[in-house]
C-alpha cells in the first residue's frame, strides 16, 4: 500500500513539473480599457493579461484570439484605431521566464465587439414651451455607463448666411457626467444639440441630430405672420408666411415631420415680395419660423395642411378673450358626434363642430384636436399669452386714478385762478355778495345736501 501511495506522489509531482502547476493558484485575466461592453471604430484600446498572485516573478506571454490580426507576446496589446479585423475573442496565459515547463492556464476569454462610431440620441422635454418654463434636455448614448461626459450646445443662426455656429450652454464646456441638462427659464425658440467623449486620448462620438424646442410666444422685434391667421388649412388653400422685425435680412424657416434639417421658403414655397406663399398641393405637417440677419428668431407656428382641419389660431391667444375652434371637412357637414381633444383628453363630444371657450386662461394652453367618423385632424398647439396680473392692474388702475384726480386738481385751480383775472369789475357790495353764494354753494356739496 506505502509503495501504491509513493508512485501516486511521484506521478502528481511529474505531472506538476510538466504542466505548469507546481507554484501554486497563479491565473491569467485579460482585461480591457477602456471597460466597455462596447468599443467603436476607431478607437484607442488596451488588452492586458494580468497574472493574479503572480508575485515578483518574471512572466512571459502568450496570446489567442479569434480576431484576424494577432497580438504579440506581451503583456499589453495596444490597438491605436480599432476596426473590424479586430472582433473576437482574446485569451492569455503566462509562463515563468526561464523555466519553460511552468505555466498558467488559459484565461477565460474577453469578447471584443466592433460597432460604428455612436451618434447620441438628443430628446427634449417639453418640445412646445410656456414662457419662462424649464426645458430637460437628455442625451443618450450606447452603454451610458461607460465613462461618457456629456456636452451641450445651442445654435445661433449666423447673420448674412444660411447656417449655424454652436454656442456652449453655461457650466458645460467641460462636459457634464450626467446625461441630462435643464434649461431654466427658456423664452425664446432654441436649437440643441448634444456630444459625447470618453478615454485618454479623448474619443468624441457624432454630433447629435438637433432638436427644437419651440415657443410660440410673439416677442416685441421679430414674429411670423400667417393669412389666413390659422394653424391647420385644407389642400390647395392659398397661405402666406410674413416675417416682421428690425432687420432688412430675415429668411422664412420651416422643419417638417420627414426632415432631419430646416429649410427656407425657395425649397417649399415662392417668395413674392417680402413674402413666401406656400404650396400646398399635398398634406403636409411643419413647423414655421423666420431667422433675421441680426441671429433671432421669430415665435414658432405648427401648420398642417390636410383634408380634415382644426380651426385654431395661429398666433398666440390672450388670457380673459374668447376662443372658438372649429373642426372642418372639405365641403362637407358633420351629421354626427364631434370628439374635441385638450392634450389627448376628451373634453366635449356632441353634435357641435365648435368649441367654445369663453374666457381662455392658461391651463387652456396645449395641444388640440378633433374627430368625426373615424376622422382625425392634426393636433395643433394653442399659446395662450397671459395678461397683465390682477395685483399689478390694481396698483396701475390705482397710480392712474391719482394722476387723473392730480390733474383735474390742477386744472381746477388753473381755472378758477385765471377766472379771477378775466370776472369783470363789479361793486364791492355785489362782490361779497357772489362769494358768499359760491361759498356756500361749494359747502353743500361737501356735505352731499341738495342745491335748488
């Protein structure tokens, strides 16, 4: 039995100097940077083969994969522009210098996968603005986890010229680890954009495609004019486009649901003068706007042309007025329910073809639509400018009753004092006599009694 057990030793120990296990649990991992479940065409990355509890010891490196193009025997294999030749699986093992029957196992293998270089998906939440609201921006990437930060960009039309320069947002030229940004307090139309960079050296994705976030409001130096003043319009309806502010070089805009970049009026429409008549022969769903040579932008108009149409105003609607809107078929007459839509929500369905708001305020304000017979129009967005507030009417109204009390006053005086000068010349006894009578016809009326 003792002889049984001392050749099952020896054979152990042969074995152990053979094939490489005679020092122990040593392990070979191969590790990637940057550390990503994906890597993209053109980066720079770093395979490693690392030897766990390896200690001091010398290592020599051998290296497998499925890839087309072989590392050598190192323990780093540094790829300066990855492309597709490098996909595949990529496994290492060690072996002591010096002592060539001493060795590690093989490591699990690493997947390299290849893909195209990313174009970030940039959405913006709310896409149609109430003044002075909060805009979210989100930027999203393949593998977010991966070490991105993120950078954010506005565009400024250039004067004199049919394109754009990007302007940073603020605290963001250094890119922000969060894949999200808020604007705060957004008037005007604005629009984004967004990019992604990681490593060292630094790798930058595609610009995002830009995205609007659109406010209908009318500012004081530049708006578009639509006529007839209406966001929806039936096929073959004669509209015109008109843009009005304080610069001489402006340009009508438009950005349909089909389009990924606007475009001005000489590719949809014929510019008659100062304005763009627009075709439409076909349906059609497209934002409108005007860019002036001075960088700004007008307030934004959504008009549909189609078979079916919701009567809305285009142009932004003041707080306390009335409002109707009106679904309409080309000559034809609903004999049925008519479904009006406030954001999606039903809220009158009856043989009505108006609705009727009689003092519109701002939780009015969003998207319309309409319905007949398994018809549906276009949604349409409806601003809703509110007016002065109620404490500031009170305190105008009131300044304004004092200047005119201020001013009677005044004319009062002025008027008695030069009747004064013009009375004619009377006796001393017939003087006293008429200031004595407006005396006392002036003091009846401070006490309210009733003159005869």
């Amino acid at each position: 039995m003792g002889h049984t057990w001392l050749s099952v030793l020896g054979l152990f120990l042969l074995n152990t100097l053979l094939y490489g296990h005679a020092e122990g649990p040593n392990k070979a991992v191969v590790t990637l940077q940057p550390n990503s479940s994906e890597i993209y065409k053109g980066e720079r990355i770093t395979l490693r083969c690392e030897i766990k509890d390896g200690g001091d010891t010398e290592w020599e490196y051998e290296w497998r994969t499925t890839s087309l193009e072989k590392p050598s025997d190192q323990s780093e294999h540094r790829i300066t522009s990855v492309s597709i030749y490098h996909r595949g699986d990529y496994r290492c093992r060690g072996r002591k210098k010096h002592t060539q029957l001493s060795s590690t196992d093989w490591s699990d293998p690493i997947k390299l996968t290849v893909s195209d270089k990313p174009q970030p998906v940039l959405t913006v939440s709310p896409s149609w603005l109430s003044a002075g609201a909060s805009v979210t921006l989100t930027c999203s990437v393949k593998d977010p986890s991966a070490g991105w930060r993120f950078f954010w960009y506005k565009t400024v039309p250039v004067p004199s010229g049919n394109f754009y320069s990007l302007e940073p947002l603020p605290g963001s030229s250094n890119g922000t680890e969060q894949d999200s940004y808020i604007v705060h307090g957004q008037t005007h139309t604005v629009r984004y954009m967004c990019i992604a960079r990681r490593g060292d050296p630094v790798y930058y994705t595609y610009t995002s495609d830009s995205k609007y976030v659109w406010s209908a409001d009318i500012h004081s130096s530049v708006s578009l004019t639509v006529s007839p003043d209406r966001a929806q319009h039936f096929t073959s309806d004669s509209v015109s486009l008109s843009c009005e502010g304080n610069s001489a070089e402006w340009r009508v805009m438009r950005l349909s649901t089909e389009d990924r970049n606007p475009s001005d009026c000489s590719s949809w429409g014929t510019m008659t003068g100062s304005t763009c008549n627009m075709n439409t022969y076909w349906p059609s769903d497209a934002v409108y706007w005007c860019e002036f040579g001075s960088g700004e932008i007008s307030n934004a108009v959504n008009i549909t042309v189609q078979d079916m149409i919701l009567l809305s105003p285009a142009r932004p609607v003041t707080e306390g007025d009335p409002v109707s809107l009106s679904c309409k078929l080309r000559n034809q007459t609903f004999d049925s329910i008519v479904f009006f839509y406030h954001n999606k929500k039903l809220i009158q369905n009856d043989s009505r073809w108006e609705l009727n708001i009689s003092a519109v305020s701002k939780s009015d304000e969003g998207f319309y639509k309409c319905r007949h017979s398994g018809r549906e129009s276009a949604q349409s967005w409806m601003s809703v400018q509110v007016s002065m507030p109620l404490p500031v009417r009170l305190i105008v109204g009131l300044v304004c009753g004092v200047v005119l009390v201020v001013v009677l006053v005044l004319f009062c005086y002025r008027a008695s004092k030069d009747s004064v000068f013009i009375r004619p010349v009377q006796s001393e006894s017939a003087n006293t006599d008429g200031v004595d009578h407006a005396t006392d016809h002036y003091s009846a009326l401070l006490h309210g009694k009733q003159l005869n």
